[in-house]
C-alpha cells in the first residue's frame, strides 16, 4: 500500500498561515471535510475569522436536489450566514467585499454538467473583479482516469451545465481547471484570478478514488459517480435513471416492458421529491448495480441502446434544449437520431478531443493516467 492520499483541506500546515489576520470567506457543502471534521468547524476552532459561506447547488448540508432553489440563509450550528452562488446572487460582489480571501473546497466528480465547475468559475470572476484572494483546496478527481466526449460548442450551448470550452469529461481535478481557466483568458475581460491551490498529496490521475462523502443526493456511491458520466444525458429525456429509488444513477427504465425485464417503481425520497422522472410508475429496464465500477467509463451504449429500442423515436429527446447543454453541442442528438454508431459518433468528435487533450497536458498538476 502507498501512502494515503491528503486531499488540499487535509493539509491545514499549508493554508492556515495564509489566513492569519485576514477575514475569510468560504465556498463549501457537505463535501468540504477535513478528515470527520467540517471545513468550517475547523477554521473556526482554529481562530479564523469567517466571514460567510456561499454555497453552490445542492446547498450548504447538500441535501437540495438538482435545479432547486438554494437559499439564503444562516447555518444553525455556527450561526454563520449561507448565500446561495447558485444561478445569480445579486449581492454577490458586496459579499466579496467583506473579506479578504475566498476558499474553494467542493467535491467534483469529473464533468463538465457537474454545477460545482460553474461555482468556482464565479468565485474567481468576483475574486478578480475585486482583487481578492482565492485559495482552492484541491481533491482527487473520482473520474480523474478518463477525458472523452464532444467538446462544448459556441455560446449558444453554454450554461450552467456546460460553463466551459471543455471536454464533457474533463479529466481536471478542480485546482487544474481554476489553473486552466486563468490559462486560457477565460474570466470577463481576460481577468486573472489571484489564486492559490494545494494540491493533493500522493495522488496522480490513474488512481481509483471513493468520496468520503456523497456529493450530491443522487450519488449515493462509488458505482453511481461512475455511471453518472454517461446517464447524465438520459436527463434530456423521459427515461428514468433511479432518481427517487434508492438506486440512482445505478439503474435505467421506462414504462413500457420493451425496454427489459428488470423493473423498478421511482417514489419519494429525500431531496429527490421536487422533480423525479416516472414518478409512481412501473418502469422497465436495466440493472447496473453489478458492475465493475473501476471498468465503467463514459460511454454511448445505454443512451443508443434506449434509443433504439424505443417506439417513440420523434419524442425521444422530450427536453431536446437541455440534452443539447449537457451534451455541448446539438450535433450528438443529431447524429443518435440519423442513426449513428457510438464508434461513428466517436469519430466524428476525436479531432477536437485531441486538442483539447493537448491543452489540458499544459494545466496537469498530477501525473496523468496515460
């Protein structure tokens, strides 16, 4: 066994002294931990002097389900205020103002339609708007072993769930994509964020990495953050991906027999009850919960293999805008429909996959998995 990888929060030794004498903000959930402790309970109990927490999709608890309404508030434990960075915040650069220095310390997951990439995005636009400070507390990539998918298209198919010119797994850990878009010139006017990163310790891209704690409602486990790379884009259709089951992203089905044997009903459960695809129906399908999960990567298969069964080809893509943002480009939805193989579809974005491959190379912190 090698030596146990630190994530950035971990090594308190090489962020604390930074913030000596400086009023702190953090941007943080449940994922924001430091070995059993919370980021915030420990800067706290270290004498920092914290001045808010904004907090991105899912909320400060992560218990918000995806797209809800995030907001205001204050914390119950430290009574410390929570503004909401997800969607707009138009007090947001008044916040800024009040401290000094920015933290950074979210769990991602490895793709481009993972909202916490579009939070850090805006945290350093408003640290370089003002001329704060942004440190990021950088941790392992659960995906970091992979880079595939069509590269974000034009500003037509930019949003929150596709911010970056970025392949749709990225294969960046958070401090490599912060490094990336100062790099690239990608904040307002070519801003550049005053940024610091620590980076994690005994890591590199090819390593298997369990999150300590779920990122998000809907993934529970290690198999549904490997799965989720390629269910995603099944959000841009009626077909249910377990949401409301205590199988998210770990199954497929849809009311009709046609789709499989295997059947599941979507219901209630918490955070997943505002918006659950099938609810209370019957749906047919797959089961994924017995798979390897250290041999899943992005794929096509499941999206073209629902297509295709389906009697409902003209209606498939029920949320066609939306599938087109995930996917970056309208060319993927295009190309299912007239038909394409996933290794003509593969084809067809490798070009572009291989420059953006290029100017990730430049960004790496990690030794890569190649």
């Amino acid at each position: 066994m090698g030596n146990p990888i630190l994530t950035g929060a971990d090594q308190t030794e090489l962020y604390l002294p930074l913030l000596e004498g400086k009023k702190v903000g953090v941007m943080g959930n449940q994922t924001s931990v430091v070995g059993e402790e919370h980021l915030v309970d420990v800067l706290l109990k270290e004498g920092v002097e914290l001045k808010f927490v904004f907090t991105p999709e899912h909320g400060f608890r992560g218990d918000v389900e995806r797209g809800e309404k995030v907001s205001n508030e204050t914390d119950s434990k430290t009574g410390l205020p929570l503004y909401s960075l997800y969607g707009k915040n138009m007090k947001a650069d008044s916040i800024v103002n009040s401290v000094d220095v920015l933290i950074f310390d979210l769990q991602d997951v490895g793709a481009r339609f993972y909202t916490y990439i579009t939070s850090m995005h805006r945290i350093m636009q408003l640290a370089a708007n003002h001329n704060k400070k942004v440190i990021i507390l950088d941790r392992p990539n659960p995906n970091g072993d992979q880079v595939d998918g069509p590269v974000r298209k034009e500003d037509k198919f930019k949003s929150d769930v596709s911010f970056h010119k970025i392949a749709m797994i990225h294969g960046l850990t958070v401090g490599e994509l912060a490094k990336m878009i100062n790099g690239e010139g990608w904040l307002e006017n070519v801003a550049q964020c005053d940024l610091t990163i620590i980076p994690v310790k005994n890591y590199d891209h090819s390593m298997k990495y369990e999150l300590p704690v779920k990122p998000s409602p809907s993934l529970p486990n290690y198999i549904s953050v490997r799965l989720y790379m390629s269910l995603c884009l099944f959000e841009g259709t009626d077909i249910s991906v377990g949401r409301g089951t205590d199988w998210p992203f770990q199954v497929i089905g849809y009311p009709d027999p046609l789709f499989g044997e295997f059947t599941f009903t979507p219901g209630v459960r918490p955070g997943m009850a505002a918006s659950v695809e099938q609810k209370g129906k019957k749906c047919y399908g797959v089961d994924l919960r017995d798979i390897n999960p250290d041999e899943e990567k992005f794929t096509l298969k499941y999206l073209l293999n629902f297509y295709e069964k389906s009697n409902f080809k003209e209606t498939f893509f029920s949320r066609a805008a939306f599938f087109d943002k995930l996917a970056g480009t309208d060319e993927l939805r295009k190309q299912i429909v007239a038909g394409k193989t996933e290794a003509e579809i593969r084809a067809f974005w490798a070009d572009e996959l291989k420059e953006y491959k290029k100017m990730r190379k430049k960004y790496l912190l990690y030794k890569d998995f190649e």
